[in-house]
C-alpha cells in the first residue's frame, strides 16, 4: 500500500559513511547499504517519520517530520491545538 | 506520580497494579523490584478491549521504573518500553519462560510509537530514567534494547555520547523478540518492515466510528431539517429514514468498510480512494432516488461524505507521510466542501420538486 510520495527525504552521500543504521531503523525499507554508502532506494514508501535522520551519527540525512494524520492537520488550520486524534493511546 | 503543574487540573491516581500483574518481588544489587506476570488475565483482555473501544484510556498506563520478568541476574538483557499498560501487556506476554529486565519509560501512557513522535519517548527520558533506577549497579553490561519504532524518539548516537550505555534496536513487535534474542540481538528482515494487515486495520475502526460520529449526525440532521423544511408533509412522514441514513451509510463506509477494504481501493490519496468507495456504496442507494437530480444528490453527498470520514484514516496507517497529507488536504478539502454544497443544493432543489 502505497501513499503519494514523500518529498522531504534528502541523503548526503558525501557525508555518509555507509553505516546502515538508517537501514536498521526504518520500518519501510527505504533504504539499502551499497558499500560504502547508504541510497535511497524506495521514496515512495518513506513516511517521514524520522527515525534514520535522527539516528545518522553523521547527520547525512534530513526530512520534515510530523503525523501524517489528517485530524491533527484540521484542528490545527481551525485553530486548536493541532493535537493529533491520539491524544491518547488510541493509535495503538 | 506527577501532579497537575497549573493549579487546576487534577491528580493523577496513584497507580495501583491490578491483581495477577505482579507476581512477587525481585531482588537487585540496588532493592526489591516488581516481577511481572506473562500472563494475561480476564481483566487484561477486557482492558485491550476497552482500548480498541476508546474506553478508559487515560487511566490505562503503569508506574515507569524497572520491573523484572522471570528471574534476571546482572547480565540479563534490559529491554525499554512504554508505559501504556497494553504495550507492556504485549511485551510481558512475549516474554514467557525468559529472564529479562523491563525499563519502564514515563511516556503518559503512550504507545512507543505514538509517545516517540510526540517526543515523550525521547533521548532524555531515557537516560533519566536510567539515572532514576540506577541501572549501572543493577546489570553488569551496558547494552539496551529499545523497540525499532523507538527510533523515532531516541538517537542512538546521543545516547553514546552521554554515557557508556549502548542502544540495540530490537524488532518491530514483541512477539519477535524470543527470536531476536536467540539470535543474538540479531533482527530479520522481515523484524524490520511495518506491515498493516487487515486485523490492525479493523482493530482501529470502533475508534474511528466514535471520532466521526458528530460530523455523520450533524450532516443527517441537516439532510434531515433540509427535508422536512422543503417537502410536504407525507414525504417527511415517509422518507425522513432515508435522509438520516444516506450520511449514515457513508460513515460506516468511510470509518468501518474503507480501513477493512484498504488495499483494494484504488488511487493513493485517501480522499480519493474514499470518494470511490461511496460512489459505491451510493450505488445501493439509487433505489430510493424517483428523480435524476436527487440520485445526483445522494452520489455527490454520498462520495463526498465518504471522502471526507475515510481522510481522516490517515492519522491511523503506518504508511502515510506528513508532507503528502499536507497536500491532499490543501486540495481535497476545499473540493470536498464545494461538492458538499452542491449535493445539498441538488438535495434540496430534488425536494422541493418532489
């Protein structure tokens, strides 16, 4: 199941030193290690969570994070707090 | 357990562990320490269920510190977790016939996932938490394994640097974790990948029915006083059901239908793929329609009615991304309200014809 395309997703292979941790951390797979560096090799499944740039212990990479979650997006254009629908454990 | 900062709000209740939770007490280098049951009772199963229902779960969480499953010595594996009683539930149930310790992170009781997104789940707690319990004198490693989806919340990297402990990203989810273990702190590939199978999908959807109930009856009292307003009085008499139940439909649609039936509908954004579906479900619905501008009606309001409960299923897959949702809901909403209006319109128009 795919979802449009994240567009956020920016790798540094000069910076990279080929690690995988981003690999490791990502639930979708997005990445691959092809010695001596990462790639991105599925864009279209990164959900911008940010797990891998905050993992990066060279900071190669960079996303804009947040909750992909319409409600949160709506309370907040209407002016409310911009809290989630999982304001408590509901999503899990 | 923390008080409300701002004078007004309440305490927090003490938390106090239901019966079977706590087997007895374990002995450490630094003090005596819960040890955990794996094993569910009837209560733990009737609160998994008050949790898919949205019932009760701002109480639902424990004390964080460290707990004790089986009998672990100095060298036993710690694994981190949340406080949010279900993920512990899952986590202690996996863990039958092990030795481990438990580190209990504060998380407001939040799901891993959900509390590292927000940030409770964090770096910090981690390393507090670990200071709180004095772990350095209760293991004689320094290895801790965090659930995969922690990553979101904790940097590895900062942890290094702020001590000798070490993170292990262990796997996704806890029925995993024997393996994982067995292995060597090994993960699988496939430990690796978040999938959304149909049963994590229905799981949601008692929730997402409550969430958009208001705007479903709103919408049917308006469709409703919009009829009884314009038509004579026979047709109301007669036909009211029918104008409750067209927003109605597309609520379960939207909530219930649409999650279960994810990967069949097609497009990627989920207002599109919520507009088709209630172009289905409308389908069902051109029976009652005795003129071509009130089955307009009932498709436009339909489709878009549908569109707009299945958007917000969004905020609930493990697939979607901030940006895109962002964008569809840019162009989405302000088509959806549009076409809202228009399928009102026809509805009324349809009546007053009628």
């Amino acid at each position: 199941m795919l979802y449009l395309t994240a567009k956020t997703l920016r790798l540094d292979t000069t910076i990279c030193i080929g690690c995988g941790t981003c690999a490791e951390v990502c639930p979708h797979a997005v990445f691959e290690i092809v010695k001596p560096k990462a790639r991105i090799v599925a864009t279209e499944r990164c959900m911008e969570c940010g797990a891998c740039a905050r993992n990066c212990p060279v900071k190669a990479i960079a996303v804009k994070t947040g909750v992909g979650c319409a409600t949160g997006l709506i309370n907040r254009a209407l002016g409310g707090s911009g809290e989630c629908c999982c304001e408590q454990a509901g999503c899990g | 357990m923390t008080e409300g900062c701002c004078g007004g709000a309440p305490a927090i209740r003490p938390w106090v562990p239901p019966p079977g939770f706590i087997l007895g007490q374990h002995q450490t280098p630094v003090g005596m320490v819960s040890c955990l049951s794996t094993a569910w009772t009837r209560r733990d199963y009737l609160g998994a269920l008050a949790m898919r229902l949205g019932i009760g779960r701002d109480g639902y969480r424990v004390d964080p510190g460290l707990y004790a499953i089986g009998v672990p010595q100095t060298d036993a594996p710690v694994l981190v977790t949340a406080n949010y009683k279900l993920t512990l539930d899952h986590l202690r149930r996996a863990l039958v016939g092990r030795s481990v310790w438990l580190l209990v992170l504060e998380t407001a009781g939040i799901n891993v996932w959900c509390a590292a997104g927000k940030g409770t789940f964090c770096t910090q707690e981690l390393l507090d938490r670990i200071g709180v319990v004095r772990l350095d004198k209760v293991v004689t490693h320094r290895r801790l394994i965090l659930p995969q989806l922690g990553a979101v919340g904790v940097s590895a990297p900062a942890v290094a640097r702020a001590g000798p402990w070490r993170v292990h990203w262990g796997p996704l989810r806890a029925i995993d974790l024997p393996a994982y273990l067995d292995a060597g702190c090994i993960a699988t590939p496939t430990m690796r990948r978040m999938l959304f199978p149909w049963f994590d999908r229905l799981v949601l959807t008692p929730i997402e029915l409550r969430q958009q109930a208001r705007t479903a009856f709103i919408l049917a009292g308006v469709m409703a006083v919009l009829m009884l307003l314009i038509a004579d009085l026979p047709t109301w008499t007669s036909r009211w059901p029918i104008a409750v139940a067209i927003p109605l439909t597309a609520w379960l649609a939207g909530c219930l239908l649409g999650p279960i039936c994810l990967p069949l509908l097609p497009g990627r954004a989920f207002s599109v793929k919520g507009a088709l579906l209630g172009l289905v479900v409308a389908a069902a619905w051109a029976c009652v329609a005795d003129t071509v501008m009130m089955l307009v009606a009932i498709v436009l309001i339909m489709s878009v009615a549908t569109s707009y409960f299945f958007l917000h299923f969004t905020g609930c897959t493990t697939f979607t991304n901030v940006t895109g949702v962002e964008r569809e809901l840019r162009l989405a909403l302000p088509v959806q309200g549009v076409v809202l209006l228009i399928g009102l319109v026809l509805w009324s128009l349809a009546l007053a014809k009628g």
